[in-house]
C-alpha cells in the first residue's frame, strides 16, 4: 500500500507491519523474525481482524495472504483502494 501522501514517516519509532494471514505458526515465525529487528508487529489471522487492526492504526507495511479461507487479501488490497485515507 501507498502511504498517504500527507503522513510524515517517524523515524524515531520502530516501523509497523500487518501482518495478514490464516495460517498462525506463520505468522508467529515471520513476526519473531522482525521483532527481533525492531519492528512493531500486529497480526490478523481473519480479513475482519485486519480491518479492525486498520480502523486503530495505519502500519508502515503490510504482508497479506492472497489465499485466505474467508476472502482472498487480494479483496482486501481493492477494499482499501477505495477507503479515501488510505
């Protein structure tokens, strides 16, 4: 995802990344990996967690599933395409 164009980058704060995938021990892995580099990480297992996740805090970077169960990231990616602040 494109960064609004209007929102400063704070260097002085670890990055954010979503993680949104359906397979847990995924993203238990992937998250040890960049908390061990410092960065802030939140998962969502579920679409619907993501969405939640974003209505509190918009994440530097996203990694998405594109074969989820319940709607393919790829619906997430086009959902967001159209959310005006994003």
């Amino acid at each position: 995802m494109v960064r609004p164009s209007d929102e400063k980058i704070n260097l002085e704060r670890p990055a954010s990344v979503l993680l949104v995938d359906d397979e847990p021990a995924f993203c238990d892995v992937v998250a040890a990996i960049l908390e061990r580099r410092q960065y802030a990480v939140a998962r969502a297992h579920r679409i619907s967690e993501a969405v939640v996740a974003l209505k509190t805090r918009t994440p530097d970077v996203m990694r998405i599933d594109v074969m989820m169960l319940e709607i393919d990231g790829l619906a997430l990616v086009r959902t967001l395409a159209h959310v005006p602040s994003w």
